[in-house]
C-alpha cells in the first residue's frame, strides 16, 4: 500500500511546486501526519469545483495545505471561512496564501470553532455556503455538523476526514472518546435524512454528506 501512496501521491496528483515545498515543510514539524495530504488536497479542489462553490468553511487549519487547494479552486471573488484555534501552526501558512496568491480569499478566525460557526450563524448566513471541510477534534464533529447542516445550502456539499481514524472504527475493543464520536458520527451520516452521503477511502477516510 505505501507503493500505491507514493504512486498517487508523487505521481498522478497534479500539485505545484510550491505545494509540493508547503507539504515537504508541514511533514517535517511534530504532528506533521495531521496535514492532509495531496490525494485528499486534490480530492477537495476536485470537489469544490465540481459543485461551483464560492463560499467555504474550513473547520481545522493546520498548517493551511487544505485552506490552500481550498482557496485556489475558488472563483476569484470566493470566500473561505477557516477556523483554528492555534496561532502558532496558521502562521506558517500565510505565506504560502500570499505567494500563492490566495491570502485575500481566506477569511482565518482563531476561535473555537463553535464560536465561529454560531456567529456565522447568527449573523445571517445560514444556506449561504456552499462547501465545508471538517478536519478538527474529533470530540466536536457532531456539534460541526449540525452547525454546518445550517449554514450550507441545499446542495452544498459536508467533507469529513480521518473518518477511518486508521481502521479503529471497525473494531469494537476500541471505546475511546475520538473513535466512539466518529463511529456515531459515520452511522448518524448514513441514516440522516437531511443529506445524501457516501463514505470514500481516500487517506483517512473522507465521508461526504449533501444537503438535501
């Protein structure tokens, strides 16, 4: 299987240059695997372009490679809402947003993201997005979602990574509170009658939730 990653990864995903030195630099600090990787990273442009969106949330920043393939397959005039709570790790990205030439589509507030949302919320944006990605504590995605369900519209399409979270979720002698949140979370998804959803194996697992 690591031949197959190298495979995708280094050789069939489209990446830049500069992407290619952003996630050089990103796994090369502690905590380095959080970073999404190119397949997902392309997947999520892929996605964003597919249904039209010009306006995003992003829930988890990192390092900002996903922000980055977010932005850049914005319209010109697209918007993406990115939520952290770490200075330390997000300023490491806006330089990379600067060069390449995506810093003025990304909205970055370092906050809680419940926060964030509800006064997204709050502030008369509910179906007024057309995208999310969830990438964050694994704890909270159930409060993500049920924010996101608001604020996306119809159509619009909910991405979660690490849903997998390497396999765990399909075993039973695991009970932890992170594999016990996702595991309700990926069973919720599938009987929602609020969206259509499908569960793909890219990376970690992203499973993708449309609102109906």
């Amino acid at each position: 299987m690591a031949n197959i990653e190298k495979y995708v990864n280094d050789v069939i995903t489209r990446q830049t240059e500069l992407q290619r030195r952003m996630y050089r630099e990103a796994m090369a600090v502690p905590h380095g695997r959080m970073q999404t990787g190119p397949d997902q990273a392309n997947f999520l442009s892929f996605l964003v372009k597919l249904i039209g969106a010009q306006r995003a949330i992003e829930v988890g920043v990192f390092r900002g490679y996903g922000s980055l393939a977010i932005a850049s397959a914005l319209p010109p005039n697209g918007k993406l809402v990115a939520c952290d709570v770490s200075p330390e790790y997000t300023q490491a990205a806006h330089a990379y947003w600067k060069e390449a030439g995506v810093d003025a589509k990304i909205d970055l507030r370092l906050a809680p993201a419940t926060e964030t949302l509800d006064a997204l919320i709050a502030g008369d944006s509910p179906n007024s997005f057309d995208f999310a990605f969830i990438d964050a504590d694994k704890s909270n995605y159930d409060a993500y979602y049920e924010r996101c369900l608001i604020l996306v519209r119809p159509g619009g399409l909910i991405v979660f990574d690490n849903v997998l979270w390497g396999g765990t979720v399909a075993d039973k002698r695991y009970r932890d509170a992170d594999t016990t949140a996702l595991r309700d979370l990926n069973l919720k998804i599938r009987d929602d009658a609020r969206v259509d959803a499908s569960l793909v194996t890219i990376g970690d697992g992203f499973h993708l939730a449309r609102k109906r």
